[in-house]
C-alpha cells in the first residue's frame, strides 16, 4: 500500500489500459479524397475546430464530389479527421470525427444519441429542447429542435443537406417523433449552394404543437415560428429571472423584446402584478396574447407592438422641471444580436447603449435589470462594460446578482468559440 493512500483508493489508482476496439462504423472500406492542410494549419483543427478554409489547404487528392466525405491530414501525413467536402463553401470542409470513420447510420445515431444524454441530464425535466445544435454536438451543419413528439431539423451544410433522409431516419429510430419537419429557410445556405426549402419530411404534422416550457404552455409553429419555433437557448434563464423577479411581490414588469413571451409569462406565472411586453412583430405578440390566456395569464399582460428603442427614447422623454419616477420594478432586455459580423461591433455597442441608459432610468431604486446579448462577436466582459457605462451616465449604481449563459442543449465548446454567443447579467439597481 502507498503511504497514506487507503487500500479502496490505492485500487483506484491503478493505471487503466483501455484497449481500442474500432468503433462499428470506422475504417471505412473504400479510400477517400485526401485534404492535406499547410504547415502551421493543422493545430485548430486537432484542438477541435472543425472548419477547413481555402486558404489552410495545401492540395486535395483526388478531387471529391460536393458532399463527398474526405480524410483530412497535416504536412507529415498524419491523421487529422474525416470532414464533409464542399467546393461551393468558404468552409471546404466541415470535419465531423478525429478519426477515419464512415459518416453513416451508425455514426449519425452515435453522435445523436450522445447529444440526447447530455440533454436529458442537463435538462430533465423538459420535454422540448435542442437535441443536437451543430458544432456543439460535433455535427457541422445540423440542427435538430424537439418541440414534444415534434422534430424540427436545419441543415445548414451541403454535405449534411444531402444526408438529410439518413439522418431522419436516426431521428425516427430514437425519437419516434410524431414528425419531422424541415425548417431550412435561412439565407445562410445559399453560402453552400442550397436552396431553401420548408416541409414535413416524415409523419404528419398540421397546426401547431402545444410545448410546455416551465410550467408554461405555448403554441409552437414548427413550420412558421422564428429561429424553428421557439428560443430554447432561454429556457433556463426564463425560469432563473422569473425566480429573481420573485423576491418582489406584486412587481411591475417590463419585458422589452419579448417575443412570444418566454420571460415576460415566467415572471408572471411566478407572481408579478403587471407584465409589460414589448416586441415589433405583430405575429409574435399575438401569439404571446394567446399564450397569457392559455395560461390564465390575461389579467396581468399588457401588449405592446412598437419599436422597443422607439418605446423606450418616448417613455424616457422628460421637459425641464421634469422629474422621471421609474415605474417598474423589473426590466428585460432581450434584443436580437445587433452584430452580423465583427466590423458591425461599434455600431452595436451604440444600440445597446441606448437601450441601457433607457431601461435603467426606468428601473426602481431596489429594482432588477435582467439583461442578454446574443452576439457571439460582443464578449461578456464588453457587454458588461457597456452596461457600466450606461449606469455611470444616469448615475445609477448597480449589484450583479446573476450571470446568465445559454441554456445547456446549446453546448459550448471553448475551442470552438463561435458556439459561445449567449450571455446575460442580472442587476439589482442599487440606487
Ligand atoms: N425574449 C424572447 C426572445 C427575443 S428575440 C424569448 O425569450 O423568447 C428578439 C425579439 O426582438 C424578436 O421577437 C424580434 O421581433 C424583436 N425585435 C427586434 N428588433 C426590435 C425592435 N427594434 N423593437 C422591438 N422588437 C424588436
């Protein structure tokens, strides 16, 4: 026995040699297209990131067809991944495993079914959730949404679109979904050559599906809503500001940018007088008044179709002599990412400013300030810096009582930092 070590842990120090077993679906019989990377440019890749530029590759041999998997290698032909190839994408090839794998039934079931674990002990007790979100679950270019018996899938790459049957087929298998839809109307697959397209790929599907989020029951387009439906990345937060909002009995609350109301309900299911939700969308907030009734939520809601910045400059409009008393108790900030791209991030800094100095002269002494950010390209230690400065123009001090991140079926994978994008603060407004 080693000093100190007592006899159950000495066992347990034991070194363990695992012996590698092929997977059932690795070593693929035929040979592939060989994608060999440039000096220096193999190393993101062997950290995990799976996109392969142009301008990374040395020499492809024997050109693939689009969609065609392919085996990556560094300069030292050593083994960097099997990818996806497609010539019309920046991103030539989007690399699914580190190892030489066929990408067929049995990998797609491995890798949804590991998906599925993560979320069902992430995320227990929850019926509707995002069961694989692409390069957080290793699978560049699919997204799969469960919305109750309700599949609704999203490939964004050419290589995944043209798997996209095999891949409802693992769905079916797993899932026995009611049905599966195909929500792939984003402008983002014309980047890959791909037209978009709505539909039921299998089952039956007509009218919209009742999903219970938090206690709450809401009406879920698959085939129209936003994103595929419903923002699923809020679902733990929608819970956790609810909760916050809690401690005050009776609050007045004011959910700007509420669309179908996942926060602006919560806070009311969970005890405030009054919910003021703000969104621009007409569909949505209609959809938002049905969801108040649904959950006899009615006589607490307020509605309001407008431009939240628009709102917010003619709420907080005061004439000289004027004194502005803050009306709520609580204010959400939940707007959409102001940024497409990097370059776009001043000018974002600018909109969320504003909104900033506005929601905070709206705010109570005592009061909370739940605010997000879903840009990937604005961290959170700038989101915060902006707050901050917003707070120091009105002269308003702040106590951070909750950092926020998006909900777990929305994995981060730090070494791929575009699946990072949520982030969000609670405030309490100390005066
Ligand atoms: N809080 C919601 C998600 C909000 S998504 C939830 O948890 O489910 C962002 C919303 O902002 C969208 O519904 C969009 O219609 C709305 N929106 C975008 N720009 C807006 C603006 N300037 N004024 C009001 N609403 C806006």
């Amino acid at each position: 026995m080693r000093s100190g070590v007592c006899v159950d842990c000495a066992s347990r120090l034991e070194p363990v040699i695992i012996l590698k077993r092929p997977m059932s679906n690795a070593l693929p019989p035929t040979q592939l297209s060989v994608v060999t990377l440039k000096r220096g440019e193999s190393d993101r890749i062997v950290a995990g990131h799976p996109w392969v530029y142009d301008g990374t590759i040395a020499s492809v041999r024997p050109r693939p067809a689009d969609g065609d998997a392919v085996w990556v290698r560094d300069v030292k032909g050593r083994q960097l991944g099997t990818g996806l190839w497609n010539s019309k994408s920046k991103i030539l090839v989007r690399v699914l495993a580190a190892e030489k794998v066929e990408i067929n039934t049995a990998f797609f079931t491995d890798r949804i079914q590991s998906a599925l674990t993560l979320r069902r002990r992430a995320l227990p007790a929850t019926n509707s959730f995002r069961v694989v979100n692409a390069e957080g679950d290793f699978l560049s270019g699919l997204i799969v949404d469960k919305y109750e018996d309700v599949l609704v899938l999203q490939t964004s790459a050419l290589g995944m679109d043209q798997r996209k049957h095999e891949i409802v087929a693992v769905l079916q298998e797993l899932f026995a979904p009611r049905a599966v839809v195909e929500r792939n109307d984003i402008s983002s697959r014309r980047l890959e050559g791909l037209p978009e397209q709505v539909g039921v790929l299998a089952g039956a599907l007509a009218g919209p599906v009742t999903v219970t989020l938090n206690g709450l029951r809401f009406a879920v387009d698959p085939l129209g809503g936003h994103k595929t439906g419903l923002y699923l990345d809020q679902q733990v937060n929608q819970r956790l500001v609810a909760e916050l909002i809690a401690r005050t009995p009776g609050a007045r609350v004011l959910d700007a940018f509420s669309f179908i109301g996942g926060f602006g309900l919560a806070a009311a299911q969970a005890g405030a007088a009054s919910v003021y939700l703000l969104d621009q969308s007409e569909e949505a907030l209609a959809a938002a008044r049905q969801h108040a009734q649904a959950n006899g939520l009615t006589d607490r809601c307020s509605f309001e179709a407008v431009n939240v910045f628009d709102w917010l400059k003619a709420r907080t409009a005061v004439g000289t002599n004027e004194k502005l008393i803050p009306p709520f108790d609580a204010v959400i900030l939940d707007p959409p990412s102001f940024t497409r791209n990097r370059a776009a991030v001043p000018d974002a800094l600018r909109g969320y400013k504003e909104i900033h100095v506005r929601a905070l002269k709206l705010v109570k002494s005592g009061g909370l300030l739940a605010t997000f950010c879903c840009s990937h390209h604005v961290d959170p230690v700038t989101f915060q810096d902006v707050i901050l400065s917003a707070a120091f123009d009105t002269r308003r001090l702040l106590r951070r009582v909750a950092v926020f991140t998006q909900a777990p079926d929305h994995p981060i994978i730090p070494s791929i930092p575009e699946t990072e994008y949520l982030k969000g603060f609670a405030f309490e407004v100390v005066r």
